[in-house]
C-alpha cells in the first residue's frame, strides 16, 4: 500500500512539474503575461496573490474563468481586467486550476 501511495505521489509532482511550463507558454500565448506574473503585481495582480486569496473559497475557480472570458473590475481596484477573447472556456478553466494551485 505504501509503494502506491508513494507512486502516486511521485506521478503528482511529475505531472504537476511539466505542467507549469504548459501553463506559463498557454498564459503567454494568450497575451496574459502583458499584466500578470507568477511573483509580481504588472498591471494586474501575481498569480499567488490570486491563489492565495480564493484559497479554499467555495465557486472561486468558476468566477475566476468567468473573469478571464468576460473581463471584471473591482477586485483588485478600479484597473479593469478586460475579458480576453483569444481564451476558450477550456482554456479559461485550465489557466484558472494552474493559478489556483500555485503557493
């Protein structure tokens, strides 16, 4: 039982591992690195900061996705977020749990 909880937990970090790369060039590609980063406030607030104030809170992921496809503002200021139509909803969910799992 130990071997496959131990190689299941290996598989995690693996998959989690090339991942993030997939992640980074999708957020990239989408032009979501002109006002947001993984560490840092842009225009936009850091990924982790996302992370970590919907941590654990109920509908957060599919606000968030909403956000990326329809634009918000509020939030984290006045500075709009406009919705970033070159993003599928696909997409939009995928960038959303990527985001959400960073610490």
């Amino acid at each position: 039982m130990k071997k496959i909880l131990i190689t299941a937990l290996l598989s995690a970090c693996t998959v989690q591992a090339w991942a993030a790369p997939d992640m980074m060039a999708l957020a990239k590609s989408k032009n979501c690195l002109a006002c947001h980063a993984v560490d840092t406030k842009i225009v936009g607030p850091a990924y982790k900061a996302v992370a970590q104030k919907y941590a654990g809170k109920p509908g957060a992921e599919q606000m968030l996705v909403n956000a990326v496809l329809h634009g918000h503002v509020g939030t984290w200021g006045q500075m709009p977020m406009p919705a970033n139509t070159n993003v599928t909803p696909a997409q939009a969910k995928e960038l959303v749990a990527w985001i959400l799992s960073l610490k």
